[in-house]
C-alpha cells in the first residue's frame, strides 16, 4: 500500500471505526430499551460515508465512487422508503465503505511512483504533477472533463471541440492564482485552436506566461535558450491543461493516460535546454 500521511491513515481507522461503531451503538441502545430497533440509528454508517468522501477529496486523484458515498447514504437511510433501514443493512453499507476505504488507498493515492518509469521525461511529468496538485484540487469534475476536452480534440486536431472545451472551462474556473494561469494557457489553446481552424498555420494566441505563472509550469527557461516564445507558450499551456485535467478528471483518466506520449514527447524537446539551465545555475 503506498504511504499515507498521518491524516490520511486516521481517516482510513475512522471510516471502518465510525460505520461499525454505529451499528454497535445502536445494538446497545436498543437492549436498553431507549430505541426499539438497532435498525433505527443509522448515523454512523452516514458519518462514516462523510468521512470516506473527505479521504477520498483529499487524494491526488479523485475517485467519484467515494466522493458520492455521502449521496449513497442519504437515499437509502434518510429518504423515506418502504423498506426502513435495518441492522443488515447498515452491517453491509459499514463493510462497502470499509471496501472503499482499502481501494481509495491502494489506487487514488498518489500518482504513480516516479521510480517505476525508465523515460526521465516521464518521470519529470508525474513529479510535474504532483507538484501542482495543491493548486488545483478543487476544480470539479465537470470543470476538468472541459478541460480534458479541450487538450485531447487539440491533439487530435479536432479544433471546434477544443475551442468549445477551452471556452467552457475558461467560463467555469473563478478566481485569481492557479486558476488565473489555468485560464491563461485554455486562452492559449483555444486561440491556437483558432487560428490552425482558418489555416493560419503561423498565428499563435497573443497571450503568454508572466513571472507570476511560472510556478504553476512545467518547463521555466531563461529567454536566451526559449527558440519561440509563441510555441514555448502553448507548450506549457498544453502540458498545464493536461496535468490539472490528469489530476481532476477520473472520467477522462483512460483517454488522457493512452495520449501521455504526447505530453512527453513535448517535455523531451526541451530536455536539453532544461539540462542547460541547471547547469547555469548550479
């Protein structure tokens, strides 16, 4: 199991300890006589659902089966049915968030592990990723299927799609910092996208990175070993959109993972400049 951090591990104790724990109160409660049925308190597989989706928000990746647990446990335990809620049930719902619990921490916990890759350009890209993850692990799905949208039909050269997925998350993302440049490189991709649409192969988008940008980028090079400022722009816009799209968009996960060469062979291009500038500055 990859390592957790010490919240992450007392949420994984909590969720199993809270669900059972409720079922345990509720046994008790009710052979004392202050319920009539165990059935009855339900509460803790409902807080145990909460603290699941909270472990699950706080992974590098998302996974929707845990982030909608909460939703889950209202409709069956709150919402009123024909069937009312039973010990059984509550019993089984504990050991599905128990489940969720075990595949939340074995599959969305981190990124994978930058040992396991030979290409250093690969390895560069996780790290890349989960470097910026902070910054934009509240975008929400919807927001980040947009943008997912908007890198892959720009790969693919589907340039209507991609200027309609850029305009979309441009649309949805408020706000100033992360998501100020976030904003900035889907500007670039979409007028990118524009221009090669009219076949104005040589026009790139009028926007670029500021000093104040260049934390949230992959590639940071000194001016002098940057070929084009345009192309080096939509470069970086292109790999910034992928990342924060790999990190938030668990629908579009498969699609954006078969298109990672993509993503590599742009960071392979600048490798050497990438190595020049270390240089420099050691």
């Amino acid at each position: 199991m990859p390592q957790l951090s010490r919240k992450e591990w007392a949420l994984s104790i909590a969720v199993p300890a809270v669900s059972f724990g409720g079922a345990g109160v509720g046994i008790l409660l009710a052979s004392q006589g202050i319920i009539d049925d165990a059935g009855s308190f339900y509460w803790g597989v409902l807080a145990g659902s909460f603290l699941l989706a909270y472990l699950a928000w706080i992974k590098p990746r998302r996974d929707i089966v845990a982030l909608l647990a909460p939703l889950y446990a209202v409709i069956i335990f709150l919402i009123p049915l024909e069937v009312k809620p039973t010990l059984l049930l509550q019993l089984l719902f504990a050991a599905s968030l128990t489940v969720l619990v075990i595949r939340l921490n074995i599959r969305f916990s981190t990124l994978p592990a930058k040992d396991k890759y030979e290409d250093p350009m690969e390895k560069f890209l996780y790290a890349y990723m989960h470097r910026i993850t902070p910054n934009f692990r509240s975008i929400d799905r919807d927001t980040a299927h947009e943008i997912a949208s908007a890198v892959l039909s720009f790969k693919f050269g589907i340039y209507p799609n991609a200027i309609a997925g850029a305009d979309k998350a441009i649309d949805r993302l408020k706000g100033e910092g992360a998501f100020a440049s976030l904003r900035k490189a889907l500007t670039i991709i979409r007028d990118r996208a524009e221009s090669l649409q009219a076949s104005m192969v040589k026009s790139y988008s009028e926007k670029t990175f500021s000093a104040d940008d260049f934390q949230y980028l992959a590639i940071v090079l000194p001016p002098e070993l940057i070929e084009s400022s345009e192309s080096f722009a939509l470069d970086n816009a292109v790999i910034l959109a992928y990342a924060v799209a790999y990190l938030c968009s668990p629908d579009d996960g498969q699609s954006l993972d078969e298109q990672q060469n993509f993503v590599i062979q742009i960071l392979s291009f600048y490798k050497e400049a990438m190595d020049q500038a270390d240089g420099q500055q050691g």
